[in-house]
C-alpha cells in the first residue's frame, strides 16, 4: 500500500486550476513533528503550494477515502479531525460560489431612478465589496418594511407577488424581503460577484442569499425577521446584523467583523438616560412591586422609540430591541414581539408587552403608537373574546390566552 501511494497522484481542481500533489504528501504532512507541523501550519505555502489549497486537497482525498484515515496515527488523526473544523487553516470558501445560481436573472429590473440614486452610493466605495457594502446600508437605511404585508396575510399581496413590481419600487415606497434581496442581487451582479439565491425558486418566500469575497463566506439577510432586521437597524445606527460571515474558522469571523467597521460607523445607544417616566400610563390595576419596576423600563423604552423618525414595524422593532437590552428583575420574563390586531388603534394594530411575575400572574401592556395602558390577563382575555383584540395570524398566539 505505501508503495502505491507513493507513486499515486491526486488530481483536483481548485480555483478552476488543475493540481496534481503526491498522494504521499498528505500522509507526510500529518506526520510532520510537532515543531515542523506547527511551523508549516502558520506559514503561506506546503510544497510550493498556497497552504489553503494544499490543506483544500488534502481534505479532499480524506473525505474521498475514509478508510485510509484508519491507517493514520493517533496523533495525524488528531491534526486531520482540527483540520476539517477549521480551526487550524481556513480553506472553507476554496471552490465555493463559482457560479451565480438565481432563477430570477434577466426577469427584473430595479427602477431607474432608484438605480440612479444607488449608483451614486455606490461610487464612493474603493472596492467592489466595499461599494456593495455602501449600497447594502442605502437601502437599509431608506427603506421601510410593507407592515400590511405583515399583518394581514392577503392584504398587499397582489403586488408584492409580480415580480415585475420590483421595477416600479422607489425609495417612498415600503417593501418586503425578498424584494430587497432582488434588488441587491443586481448589484452584487452589476459589481462582478458570484452568489446563490436561497429559498428563491418559489417567488414570494423568504429569501438570502450567499456569497463568496475572499476568503470569506458570507449570508445576506437584512430581514431575519420583521423583528430582527437591518432596516431598523441602519436608522437607529446599531450593529447591522445581516452581512455575516458563515466561516467555522473565528480568526477569519473575527477578520471579518473589522473589515465591516471600516465600512460601518455605530452610534451609541444610551439605553438608560431619562429614567424618570416620561409617558401617561393608564393603569387601573394595584400592580406588584416586580410588575411597576418593569413598567418603568417599558415607560423608558417607549419614550425613546418616539424620539425616532420610524416607521411603525421599525418602532415595533426597536422597542423589542431595548426590552432585550434592559435588566428587569429576575422573576420577571418579558415578551416583547407580539403584534395584535385592535380596533381601537389608529393603525388597526397594536404593540402587546407582556410581563409576566412568577409569584403574581402575567400583566400587558398594551401600546397602540399613541397610548399606554396597563391590562390584565382577564381584561385582555374579553378583549380577545369581544373581537376588539385578534391574532394577526392564525400561527401566532398571544400568550397566556385562551381561544
């Protein structure tokens, strides 16, 4: 047998380069001493080639011949099980997104105007990714989320699913995710990079996608959910979330993050200045003790929601996005997502903020972008059975709630 790899050869292709390496330089590598494995781990090169492509190939032939890894030492089978983690050399994005898959190519165009707004973004980056990274923000920043969309499953359907709306979209109009995944997707096309359309071959759901710069893999996803999204974000200038990198290795995660805070500028957040309650909370109830401490941080939260220009999804987002952030007491657990149709709001919605005592019982609060008011589990209860209050959709319960 080791005759025979010593004189086999492992053809592979990387990086659309035919490479031919003797089999038996793997089984050297693995066997390196522990000064020479170390050394040649941390270098840029293994036989004259790249060490990224080498360790690439390397894990190829394993993973093509498993029953060779049975011949390895105690100590080899160590270096080649901390090699396919990626934790000694990243060679992850090697061979990856050679290619743009998206079924949607050459079915859409983005509306002129807004191209033209974009392309001025655009331009002021020094690099391709940098310049995408621009546009990325650009939209972020400007565009709002269809919360009609949201609430009602059929309620601006008609034209969120023609693929052809897409063109008519300008920045005075709100949109939903996989619009704005389109709408990037044609730059990352227009700036020359690779990318896969996820979840993309059905139009109308959810939709990422990834892509390969460099060594990095990274997702782009500015709406995870309605309630976790990078449209929010980029207007109350905290950490974007949607540009990640899918790396195993953390040093190359680590990379990555520095290379976003050049492009990105944060503004912090004081999430605790102006303590004192700031709102009119309409509260019938002998609230406990956990219950009033809590409601001044949601008193807090909310004030500070309206000293934004947002949105009302982005206001929903940005409350719960400060509740996450507040230490409340321990006794205390704290939902912050719910949306719940009412018609006593202005906008036929409202946020509930549910606070929930494990001696005491569960209390809501209830904010309609206007008014607070504090309500117990049985007032909300009525208001469920008297169809004031109603789930948005059937797949989201409120808590605590009987139907």
């Amino acid at each position: 047998m080791e005759k025979k790899i010593d004189e086999e050869i492992y053809k592979i292709n990387i990086e659309g380069n035919l490479r031919e390496i003797k089999i038996a330089t793997f089984f050297k590598f693995l066997n390196l001493s522990e000064e020479m494995y170390e050394m040649f781990s941390l270098g840029i090169s293994y036989e004259n080639i790249p060490l990224p492509e080498f360790i690439y190939a390397l894990l190829s032939f394993f993973n093509e011949h498993e029953e060779l890894k049975e011949e390895l030492s105690l100590t080899s089978k160590n270096r080649l099980f901390k090699l396919e983690q990626m934790q000694v050399v990243d060679c992850e994005a090697i061979n990856k997104h050679q290619e743009t898959i998206n079924p949607y190519i050459g079915q859409y165009k983005i509306n002129h105007e807004l191209e033209k707004e974009l392309d001025l973004v655009m331009e002021k980056g020094n690099s391709p990714f940098q310049k995408f990274c621009l546009v990325y923000k650009e939209v972020c920043e400007r565009f709002s989320y269809d919360e009609k969309y949201y609430i009602e499953e059929n309620a601006a359907l008609s034209r969120h699913s023609d693929i052809n709306y897409i063109e008519q979209i300008t920045f005075q109009d709100k949109i939903v995710c996989y619009e704005v995944i389109l709408i990037l997707a044609y730059y990352l096309e227009k700036l020359g990079f690779n990318y896969e359309l996820c979840n993309g071959n059905t139009y109308g759901l959810h939709t990422y996608i990834k892509m390969r710069f460099d060594e990095y893999l990274i997702k782009i996803e500015p709406v995870d959910t309605v309630f976790h999204d990078d449209l929010t974000n980029a207007k109350i200038g905290t950490t974007l979330i949607g540009l990640t990198c899918l790396n195993k290795n953390m040093a190359t995660r680590d990379r990555f993050k520095t290379l976003l805070s050049f492009y990105y500028q944060e503004s912090k957040i004081n999430y605790y200045d102006g303590m004192l309650p700031s709102n009119k909370i309409d509260c019938s109830i002998d609230l406990p003790s956990a219950i009033k401490e809590g409601l001044i941080l949601v008193d807090l939260a909310i004030s500070k929601v309206k000293e934004k220009n947002l949105e009302v999804m982005e206001k929903m987002c940005f409350l719960a996005h400060l509740l996450a952030r507040y230490k409340f007491s321990s006794q205390l657990s704290v939902f912050t997502n719910e949306f719940i149709k009412d018609e006593t709001s202005p906008y036929g919605f409202s946020a509930l903020i549910i606070l929930g005592d494990l001696l005491y019982g569960t209390y809501y609060v209830l904010y309609n972008f206007q008014d607070i008011k504090v309500l117990s589990q049985e007032e909300v209860q009525n208001l469920f059975f008297e169809n004031v209050f109603s789930d948005i959709r059937e797949k989201r319960k409120t808590f605590g709630i009987k139907r």
